[in-house]
C-alpha cells in the first residue's frame, strides 16, 4: 500500500522545502531553571546526587552551589499539557510537515531516537530557550510497523546571554497506518496488508542469549556468579557488587503481580487493546514486566497469582505472557 511511482514523487517533491529550515517558532522555558522543578524531577528519577537537591553538600563541591541534572535540559522548555491540546500555531513549520505526512496516508507516529548533549551545567535562575531545525527526512523506508519516513530535528537550547548550552537530535518516524485516504486507489493493489508485527527487541552481545531462551521456552533470569543475586532484564554488571560474571536459572514462572496499568491508548500495532501490562514478582525474587492475558481487564489485581507461559504474540516473535494461575 506505499505511495508508489508518480504519487510518491510529487509527495517528496512536497516534502523538500522543509529539510534544513527552522520550524519558525521559539519554545521559550516558562519558569526560570529552578530548584523546585529540580527537586521534583530527581523524586521522580530516584536521582539523589547532593549536587542537585543539597545546598549544602552543593556549596563543597565543584559547582560551588546546586546545578540543574543535565539530562532536565528539555524540562524546562517543554509546553506541558497544552502541549497536548489546543491549537497548533500556523507558523510551526514541523506540525504543518506532520499534516502534510497525515493527508497522505503516513498518520502514525512514533519516536524512534533522540541524542543529547550537554555544554554546560545549569543553575538556578538561568533561562532557557530552544530554536528547533528539520534536519533531514530519510527515503521511504519499510519498518516493522508499516511504511513511513524518518524525520530527524535538531534543537540548541541557549540561556539568558544566547550562549548555547546544549543541543537535542529526535527522530520520529512518520508511518503509513491501515486508516489510510485512498491515496492508493487505482493502483491496481491488491495485497492484503499483514497483520501488524510489534517492533523487534534490539538483540547483543548482552541480551541476546535470554531470547534464545525465549526461542527454547524457558523464562531465564540472570544470576549473579559473585553474590548470587537475581536480575532481569539482561546486563552486563551485578548492581550490588559489580561483578560482570554471571550465569542464569529458569523461572518456573510463577509469580504475583505487584502493580499494573490497563493501556486503552494509543493503540501501537501488534497488541490488542485494552492492554494490562503488569510488574511481576517472580517467585525465584526478581521482577518482570509483562502483558497479563485472557482475564477481564476490572480482574486484574494486585496480589493475583499468575502463572508465566512463552507463545507466540505474533508471527514472528515469542514471549512470556501471564495467565491467571
Ligand atoms: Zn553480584
């Protein structure tokens, strides 16, 4: 079903004059850099570094006073809520791209990447502001979640003095979703599209063997080879002692669930709606995260024993899911 031949050609001739120019409106932080905003985002985070919330233990260090977490650098632009609602201002140039991509078929969007970085340490009182450019938009693409083109933006932030303090990359993916215009039509296309896959896990030299477990049927968790703690997902290095030995056990995959949410919106390809997501304590005493299946969504509840079973969540890809034990 992808733009195809002369229709794809005019749609990127119309996509051209929007790579390399600025979106042509300033987000502008509301609040100066401030330690209220710090305070709630290191909560949040778990993030309890002195430098950020104690003015004290701030004072001694090298920054000789409270510093904002460098990774707070898109906080204090973002718009907040009305950033979810409202009227799109006509001078922004990167939402009037995404309508354009909408009009022809690419609706779905997903965020694919971002890259930040970091000149220098934020305080408090500094004000920040972001001019955001297109930077480019890739060829048509075929992605596991249907055709599209990559947009990739590139923000600087500046402070108060226009000095730039750092910079931003996002990549979207603007995809074409089954609710398509019938920009197709008199195409001669037949094909009936698949049925949606989920995105595929990025598989390395640190996670790879717990899929292939997967691929067997066993739920695996990692083990600590030094102090035999439990861990999931898969990384290098024991968060309690640091030892990068290790070996694995399988779970039975017996388990409680300890919190979940049910996920109606929005609806990503490849899952089935409403969707519980539940936080599982494992038996052996870890936790995984899952999707809790085939239990009426107002039955989930925390404290259900569920039982862990590997199947097929697609055609391609096997996972565990739970089932009410
Ligand atoms: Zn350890």
């Amino acid at each position: 079903m992808a733009l195809a031949g002369k229709a794809r050609e005019d749609f990127e001739k119309k996509l051209k004059p929007y790579v390399g120019i600025g979106i042509g409106v300033e987000d502008v932080g509301r609040n100066p850099v401030n330690q209220a905003m710090i305070r709630q985002w290191c909560e949040a985070m778990g993030d309890e570094l002195g430098v950020y919330t104690d003015a004290a233990a701030a004072a001694v260090s090298t920054h000789e006073g409270i510093v904002a977490p460098p990774t707070m650098l898109q906080a204090w632009i973002l718009g907040g809520v009305a950033m979810a609602g409202g009227e799109d201002d006509p001078r922004d140039k990167q939402k009037e791209l995404h309508r354009l991509f909408d009009e022809h078929g690419f609706t779905g969007v997903v965020a694919t990447n971002t890259e930040q970085k970091y000149l220098r340490y934020l305080r408090p009182g500094d004000e920040v502001r972001a001019a955001t450019q297109i930077e480019s938009i890739s060829e048509q693409k075929a992605t596991g979640l249907g055709v599209g083109y990559f947009i990739n933006t590139r923000t600087l932030f500046y402070d108060q003095d226009d000095a730039e303090v750092g910079s931003l990359t996002f990549r979207v993916l603007k995809f074409e979703t089954e609710d398509r215009p019938s920009a197709s039509e008199g195409e001669g296309s037949s094909a009936i599209p698949g049925k949606p896959q989920r995105i595929k896990p990025v598989l390395g030299h640190d996670n790879e063997w717990w899929w292939q477990c997967v691929e067997k049927g066993e739920l695996a968790i990692q083990k600590c080879s030094s102090c035999g703690v439990l861990r999931h997902p898969p990384r290098p290095m024991c968060g309690e002692c640091q030892s990068t030995d290790w070996e694995f056990i399988f779970s039975t995959g017996r388990g409680t669930i300890n919190s979940y949410v049910v996920i109606h919106y929005p609806e990503v390809p490849g899952y089935t709606y409403p969707l519980v997501v539940a936080v599982v304590d494992l038996e052996e005493g870890t936790r995984f995260v899952s999707n809790v299946v085939d239990v009426d969504p107002a039955e989930v509840e925390i404290g259900m024993s569920v039982q862990a079973s590997i199947e097929h969540v697609d055609d391609e890809m096997k996972l565990p899911v739970f089932r009410r034990a």
